[in-house]
C-alpha cells in the first residue's frame, strides 16, 4: 500500500495469489488475481499473478546513468515473488521432467511363467502362460495351469477373474494341489469360516463406536483457512480428500478412528498439523503418539515451523528431556498451559494427565506393543483418534475394510517428487566414492546403511578412507540417547556428509537435504524395509539416488536375486501401492487383521484371503439390514460358456504381457460404464476392435448383467440358450416366460429358452434376457 501511494508499479507473481488478494482485502485493498500480464500496470497499482518466479527486482526508466544519479527516486516497476513475499519460494520442477503416466495396466500384478496361483474351485497350480486354442471350432486364449502328477487347467481369459496370484506368508513356496482331492475344499473352508469370524469381531467394534457419543469439533475458522494456505507446496487430490473426510470425521458426534495409508513422503505429517490445528482451535489439547526419540523431534520441529505464527504451545515427552523437563511439561499438561505435545511410549505412562485431551494421532501404531495397543483400544472408545501408517494396504484388502474401519489413502506423489534411480551392484569402492562425491558436490547428504552395529565402526573407518573429503559420522539404536540424539541433529543440520547408520532412520526420519542412500548387504534386508529404507531420500525436488550393495563373493540366493530385482522395478513413485510387493502386503495384512490369520492366508493365498474377508463383511451387513456392497460370493461368480471367441488377438496387442495385463483389468470392472470406457480406451490405442476383442468385452458384460439378475452360469445347447438360475431369479424367470409362449421353460433353478432365426442375433435376446432378469420391481422392462 505504501509503494503504491508513492506512485511505484507492484507486480506479486504467486502461486498464492488468491489467498494475498485475500488479504489485501482485509487491509481495504482490492486486488484480483489475474493469470497473465497482457499490457504494462498504469503508475500507482497493485497487480496479483498466479504463477512463479525464481526471484524479485526492480526495473528502473533511463539509462544507467540517470539511474545512479535518481537512485533515491521511484522506480517504475518492482515485481515480488514468494520467496520476497513469504520468505520461501515452492520449488518447482519443469515439464520437461514430467514422466509418461503409468498406463492402467501397470498397477496390477504382473503374471510370469511359473508364478503360483490360486483357481477358486481347484486350488493352488503353476501358471505355465498364455496359450491360444481351438476347441469346439471356437479360437480362443487360455490361462495354463500345472497341477501335481502334471494335471493341466485351461481357464478361458474371460473367467481370469476365478485366478488369483498366490502370496503367502512367507518366502516358502506352497505346495501345489492335486486336481480332484479334497485337501483345496479343506483349506478353503477353514479360511472361509476364520474370515467370517473376524468379519463379525471387525463389524461389532464398528457398532459399537457407533453408539458412542464424543465431542463434535465445530466448523474451520478463518485462522485453519489462514494455516492452510500458508503450505508452501500445492496439495495433492489425495491429500484434499484425506483431509476433508478427517474433518467430516471430527465434526460428527462419533469418536473418529480414521486411518490414513499413505507412501513415505506423501503428506501425512502435513495432515497431522492441520487436524492438530483444527483441535486445538476448538479449545482441546492434542497428544501424537511415535514410535521413536528422534521422530519425535523430529515431528516436534515441524510442528513449530508450521505452527510459529500462532499463539500455539507444542512441546515433546521423551526420554531426550531431563527429569526436571518432564515434571515441567506434565504440570503444564494439567494446567492446559500445553496445547500439542509430542511423544513416544512416554506420553502412555501413568503420570501424564491432560486438562481436556480431544485427539489422539498414532504414527505407524504397528510399531508399539500390545500393552500399548490395549491402551489405544481403550482411547478410541471416548476421543478422535488419527492413525498414519506408511506401510501399504494392499487394495483389495482396502476394499474389503472400507465398510468396518474409515480409511483414506494418499497414493499421489506430491507434483515435484521424481522417482528415486534405483542400481543394485556388487560391492564395489570406486562406485561408492563417485556416488558420495557426486552428492556432495551439489551440498547434499548420505545415509550408507549397515544393519550390523558390531562392526559398523570398522566400515565408517573404511568410508573415510575411500572418501577423506567426507565428515562421516555414526548412528545406531544401541548409543545412549543423548548421543544419538545430538549425532541426528548434527547431520540434519548439515554438520556431516556422511551417517553410517542401521536400520534406524527406517522409520519415519526426514530430512530432505539426504538425496543418496547406499545399502550396504542390501540381500539381507526383507523386501518391507528395503522399501522403506529407500524411502528416506527422495523426499524433494532433487533427483535422488538409491545403491544396493551385495557381497561380490557370495552368489546371491534366488530369494535375495528376486526380491532386488522388484526394488530395481518398483522404482516408480507410489510402488508401494502398484506393485505386490509380497512381505509388504502380509505386514499390511497383519497389521490390520493380527497374526492370527497368517495360516489361513499361506493356505490359501493373500488376494482369495482378502475376497473371502469382502464377501463375508458384506453379508453381515446384509443381515444386520445395513448398506452394503452386494459381492457376489466368490464361489459363485457367473460363468459364461457360449460359442464366443472371446480374446484379444495376438495381431492386435501383441506383447503377451500387456495382453495379460489388459485381461486382468477388464475381469473385475463391476459397471457397464466402465466397460465402455475400456473399449474407447482399446480403440485409442490400439485400434478397431477386431471380432474376438468384441465378443470378449459381450461375454464380460453378460457376466455384470448375470450377477445382478443372480443368474449362475449361461449356456448353449444347439438352438438353446439354458441359463442356471438362483432362487430369486426362478422367481423373476416365471414373470417373464409368457412373453416367449410355448418355447421358454422354467424349473428346478433353470431356464431354457428356443431361439428363432426370425428374431435375429441371439445375443441381443439374451442381453434383453438378462436385463430382464435383472429388473428392480413388478413387471419386466420394456424390450422383453
């Protein structure tokens, strides 16, 4: 305002933009953001820009000498940017490095030959590929599968969906069935009766947290609005989302219990601070619960960062305060002088008492014991309670809790985050110093991980001497705590090049100026931590780097080999989520049903395990007359054999594994509008559908009208259309069967129907059938 009164040009270019002009509004100031500067801003105004700049300056009329000579005078334009503005500028990447979207293929499990499945009706075999054969004069491509004494299955890709991909509990390979003995049915049944049991116990906590009634937080003020937009990074759909359905939470008069999965370095902790806020802005104290000393200074540095504008006190309880510390914040704590304090399993001791505690937020709660879990059950049952996990769920798993447990993922990759360059590498010395030099040179840090603490100073000495440029220092869980906590805050400060360190900045440990991470014996590592370990770098603009390091004398064992080789692949930005990585998703597995169910899921496989656990929550809910999903069980999804070629021909996408991919997204679409969306993608890229990708796409939408109608399977015999019917469809079939007269017959859960040659295509007849069946109401539609 006072630039503009002394006649000068302002120009603000801000990716904040709205929110100054909103508050220059406050001041009495109108300025309406605007997207491009088309002509020069008349002496004396303010213009708002959306966009970025790097930096600001001044641009003065004349020559330079008139400039020199008028320095003290007004210069005709001054343009501002965030970094003069805020004191901080978004660091923004180019388009330039902006990578292909991942086509929707890519986030399902890839199947290679010799990979272990799991058929629904015949049980565990040995996927032996792709193959394309002619049966009944009819052309199409099968699922191979092995089973013992060297049984083989042909599944046609249009049943694909009755496949699931075997993962077990462990790196033990199952044992494959033998085709028509009664040990699959066994397994199989014992899964299915666990999965009931624990759909019962998930469903009853939900009711009755239902019934409970807590405090309802009110409404955002402008002060969580003012928070908000002081985030100097744009939120991604995801984090949106997560957030507003955390606010719908806290303002119900329910107790939340919302957990968030979400990638390392996805925005969680971002979300922590505005749900904290909103808390605290209702009058109520908030308590976040970690797992370790040095999250919690770290998380406790965050918090003042983000909070220091307000009049808000946070303050952390952990072993790294002295005694005299402690007994100073647990008084401050009762006397409400405490508004966010930080903690490990401290904050679960007896003496700590809070005047009016309103939320609770767990980080990685899989991480504290059971004593401490007891607690937290406890806690849920009387104030909201905020759970951020960064260890996948795989999704069908998710899909099978959405209805007993709120749940929001964040699986969208903030816009300036680029995917870490992943080498797996013998151990070699010339390679670590280029990677740690190559670091350094642009300012930047290292982790080198040795899980070993015995020993871990001899490869510190050892670095030293490959890279004397360096200051290395060490890390591990076995220092005393003051130590290790004044080593952590050295490095994050940027007092050393180097930490040498154990697996002990696995969880949750940020600090973005660490862009390499070399992994010292990484084939020693599990697939979880390896994935979590690379996980701590990459956490920013800059391209980072991940080394995995194995022995150069040792001959890596087919295990280790196969679990590098998914690192190598799932260096993508939310692989975590894509890809099935297998001890990742029986830790997430575990994490939400308990230990228990790890038997049933070797014995039967992960993804059956996780439709068993969907099925069975949604006919419980069925019976409690609540809203459900209707699954259809997954024993009984429609089977469809008719004189179809149904596939896509080699001629039209010709790698096999695309083609698998392809085959495996369109089996579980569950909508008719999503079929369609499927086709005018095909068409896109890769052209016309030729006549067997048409039947394909006719067969599995007679499979979505045949589930709706309950309608068991569909045949042909000669001139036949015979049709398997449910109870609830019999029914239906006797109100449509006098519309065909004399040529359709219902009895004993079947329907048989003469086609006519004059009444054209019969798959129009059954389409109508089907549609028919399927009719909500008394009557049947028109069309019939």
């Amino acid at each position: 305002v006072r630039l503009k009164a002394q006649g000068q040009i302002l120009v603000i270019v801000s990716r904040q933009a709205q929110r100054l002009s909103d508050l220059f509004a406050e001041e009495g100031e109108a300025a309406v953001p605007t997207e491009e500067l088309l002509d020069s801003p008349p002496p004396g105004s303010l213009t708002l820009v959306h966009g970025s700049a790097a930096e600001g300056w001044v641009l003065r009329k004349g020559t330079m000498q008139q400039a020199q000579r008028k320095a003290a005078e007004t210069p005709s334009l001054i343009l501002l940017t965030d970094a003069e503005v805020f004191g901080w500028a978004k660091p923004r990447r180019g388009p330039f490095t902006r990578k292909k979207a991942a086509s929707p293929e890519s986030f399902f499990p890839g199947l290679s030959e010799g990979d272990y499945v799991v058929h629904i009706d015949h049980g565990i075999a040995v996927y032996r590929g792709l193959v394309q054969k002619r049966i009944d004069h009819m052309q199409r491509e099968y699922l191979e599968l092995e089973y013992a004494a060297g049984d083989r299955v042909f599944v046609p890709v249009s049943h694909m969906d009755r496949i699931t991909r075997y993962v077990g509990a462990s790196d033990r390979r199952p044992t494959v069935h033998r085709l028509g003995s009664a040990d699959w049915a066994h397994a199989r049944s014992r899964a299915k009766k666990a999965v009931e049991d624990i759909a019962q116990e998930l469903l009853e906590l939900y009711a009755a947290r239902e019934v409970v009634v807590g405090h309802a937080f009110a409404a955002d003020t402008i002060w969580q609005e003012e928070l908000e937009a002081s985030f100097p990074y744009e939120e991604t759909e995801d984090q949106l989302r997560a957030m507003e359905e955390v606010k719908e939470d806290m303002e119900q008069h329910r107790p939340m219990d919302r957990l968030i999965v979400g990638d390392v370095g996805y925005g969680k902790t971002e979300l922590a601070v505005r749900t904290a806020f909103k808390a605290v802005m209702d009058g109520k104290q908030v308590a976040m619960l970690v797992p370790t000393t040095v999250l919690a200074q770290q998380h406790l540095l965050t918090y003042q960062q983000r909070l220091a504008a307000f009049p808000i006190e946070v303050a952390m309880l952990s072993r790294f305060r002295s005694p005299r510390e402690q007994r100073d914040i647990l008084h401050r704590l009762r006397a409400g002088q405490v508004d966010v304090v930080i903690g490990t399993h401290r904050l679960l001791q007896k003496d700590v008492a809070f005047k009016d505690l309103g939320l609770l937020i767990v980080d990685e709660e899989q991480r504290f014991g059971v004593r401490h879990k007891e607690w937290l059950k406890q806690m849920r049952q009387q104030i909201d309670v905020l759970t951020m996990t960064a260890t996948p769920i795989p999704r069908t798993l998710h899909m099978a809790l959405s209805g007993v447990r709120d749940m929001s993922t964040i699986d969208t990759p903030p816009e300036e985050r680029l995917p870490i360059r992943t080498q797996v590498a013998r151990y070699d010395e010339a390679l670590i110093r280029r990677a740690i030099l190559r670091e350094m040179n642009r300012n930047g840090q290292v982790y080198f991980v040795h899980n070993r603490v015995r020993g871990i100073r001899q490869v510190a000495q050892r670095l030293q001497k490959i890279v004397p440029e360096a200051s290395i220092v060490i890390g591990h869980g076995q220092m005393p705590e003051e130590k290790l906590s004044t080593v952590m805050l050295e490095f994050a400060s940027g007092r050393h090049d180097v930490l040498v360190c154990t697996s002990i900045i696995e969880s949750g440990l940020d600090i973005p100026n660490v862009n390499t991470i070399i992994i010292n014996r990484a084939d020693r590592f599990g697939l979880a931590q390896l994935y979590q370990l690379r996980g701590r770098v990459g956490r920013s603009a800059v391209q980072a780097y991940a080394y995995l390091l194995y022995d150069k004398r040792l001959v890596l064992s087919d295990v280790a080999r196969r679990r590098l080789q998914a690192m190598l692949e799932a260096s993508e930005l939310g692989a975590g989520f894509g890809i099935a990585m297998r001890d990742l998703e029986i830790r997430g597995a575990g994490e939400v049903l308990g230990a228990r169910q790890h038997g049933h899921i070797a014995s039967i496989g992960f993804e059956l395990y996780a439709r068993l656990l969907a099925q069975a929550v949604d006919q419980l809910k069925q019976k409690g007359h609540q809203a459900a999903t209707i699954t259809p069980r997954v024993e009984e999804l429609p089977v469809i054999e008719l004189p179809l070629e149904a596939y896509l021909p080699e001629d039209y996408v010709p790698q096999e594994e695309l083609r698998l991919r392809i085959y495996q997204r369109l089996v579980v679409l569950d909508s008719e509008e999503e079929l369609d969306e499927v086709r005018k993608e095909l068409e896109d890229r890769f052209g016309i559908l030729p006549p067997p990708a048409e039947d394909l796409l006719l067969v599995l939408r007679l499979r979505l009208l045949a589930a709706r109608a309950g309608v068991r399977a569909i045949g042909r015999e000669a001139s036949n259309l015979v049709l398997q019917l449910s109870a609830q469809a019999e029914k239906k079939a006797r109100e449509i069967v006098p519309r065909f007269g004399r040529r359709a017959w219902v009895g004993r859960g079947q329907m048989w129907l003469a086609l006519k040659e004059e009444e054209g295509d019969w798959r129009t007849v059954l389409v109508a059938l089907l549609l028919g069946l399927g009719h909500q109401g008394n009557g049947v539609p028109k069309g019939v």
